[in-house]
C-alpha cells in the first residue's frame, strides 16, 4: 500500500490518517443522508473523524457522541455530547428522547457489551426498519486471547454469531457488522485528499507527537493503552 501524500497535509497528520481511513469506511458505506447517527467515543481517532464524516460528508440530520471533551467534539460537528462523567448524565442507552426517536447508525469505537448487553437496541432501529450498529473494536475492548481456544472463540463471536444473532432477530434487533479492514489503499487516499481540502481534520492528542526514544515510545503506549486519548497518538521519527 502506497499513496502520495497531499503536500499540504503535514507527515504527522498523514501518519495519523489509519483511524480516518476506518472512520470513513463506517461512515460513508452505512450512513445516508438524514440518517440519526450516535458515535460512541467520540474524542478517539477512529470517533472524532466519524463526527466530521458523518455531519459534513454523509450529511447526517443529527450527530451525537460520548466524551468528555464536550466543547471539542461540539467543533467537529457534534449536535449532541453526553459527558459520561458528569454526574447527572443519563446514559445513552436511558435517554427516553432517543428511545421515542431512534438513531439510524451507532458507530462504536469502545466496545463494552453494547451490542450484546442490549443497550443499542434501545436506542437504535431494528434491522428491519434499517437500524444498523457498525462495530469498531467487538463488544469486548480487550478480550482474553492468551490461547488458541479463546482467540477463535473470541473471533467466531464477532464475525459471526452477532451478525448470525442480528439477523435471526432483524424484526427486534438492530444489524450488526463487526468492521474490519478494506479499501486500504483508496481509502487512503480519499482521506488524505480531504484532508488536503480541510474538509477532514485529523485530531492529535494533546501530548502528540511523542519523542522516538525509549521513554516516548513508553509514553504513546501509555496513553493509548489508557483508553482516553483525545485523538490519535503519534510518535515523530
């Protein structure tokens, strides 16, 4: 895979654009335009590029996310942010208003049993109505692979038992799709040449770029292994 980088795009950014790439393979192959769409995760890599591609490129009719950077995530095209820690928050999954007026998409970049503990479903169409819940990372963030046993059966769940399970329950059931890797090349380069237009920003965490030496190196692992990295995480060689 190769593609000549924009220059007006700076090499952080383009180093950074992997999560973009993803984000637009969620957003532009299962959103429309007028469609609902909540983001969960909004101030990661993958979620923060979902926000922008789903307001401005898709043309959603109303885009919600979960972070904790509200203001941040209001600038990328946010119509909606629940900080999830803000202590009179209703979770997403509670909210009575989503539940009267469902979201089309959920796109989700965190995992935690959203799917699976029937929290989407809350919130989200069903199959049949064209609900659809685009999963980023499985519905557990860190699952248990350490044996051969666990890891396929860890894989065999995502890749087939929910979407084996959403379609049997369509009626019920919102679609589900676990995303996995595609269109690399273009995808690429569309992002980049949005990039190069300012139509797409790649958000960097707030300590990026890190240093290339061992401490740096530690550091961006640190932080990403953390969860809450407010963009993508870059070290400058």
């Amino acid at each position: 895979e190769a593609v000549l980088k924009p220059e007006k795009v700076s090499l952080e950014e383009a180093a950074a654009s992997s999560s973009a790439i993803t984000a637009r393979n969620a957003v532009m192959d299962f959103c429309k335009e007028g469609d609902r769409v909540l983001v969960l995760g909004g101030s990661g890599g993958v979620g923060s590029a979902a926000i922008q591609l789903a307001k401005h490129h898709a043309k959603a009719s109303f885009v919600a996310t979960t972070s904790t950077q509200t203001e941040w995530c209001k600038s990328l095209g946010a119509d909606e942010v629940i900080n999830y820690k803000a202590s009179d928050a209703t979770p997403w999954y509670e909210r009575t208003d989503w539940e009267q007026t469902k979201f089309d998409v959920i796109i989700d970049t965190v995992g935690g049993g959203n799917y699976g503990e029937n929290k989407a479903s809350r919130v989200l169409k069903s199959g049949k109505l064209g609900g659809h819940f685009v999963a980023v990372c499985g519905d557990d963030p860190k699952p248990d692979c350490k044996t051969w046993f666990k890891a396929i059966k860890f894989f065999a769940g995502v890749l087939f038992s929910w979407p084996l399970y959403s379609w049997w329950y369509a009626s019920t059931m919102p679609s589900y799709t676990l995303l996995t890797p595609y269109n690399i090349t273009q995808g690429r380069k569309q992002v980049l040449d949005m990039m190069a237009s300012k139509t797409l920003e790649i958000k960097l965490d707030d300590q990026s770029p890190h240093a290339f030496t061992a401490q740096g190196v530690q550091e961006a692992f640190s932080v990403v292994a953390s969860g809450h990295a407010h963009g993508k995480v870059v070290v400058r060689m």
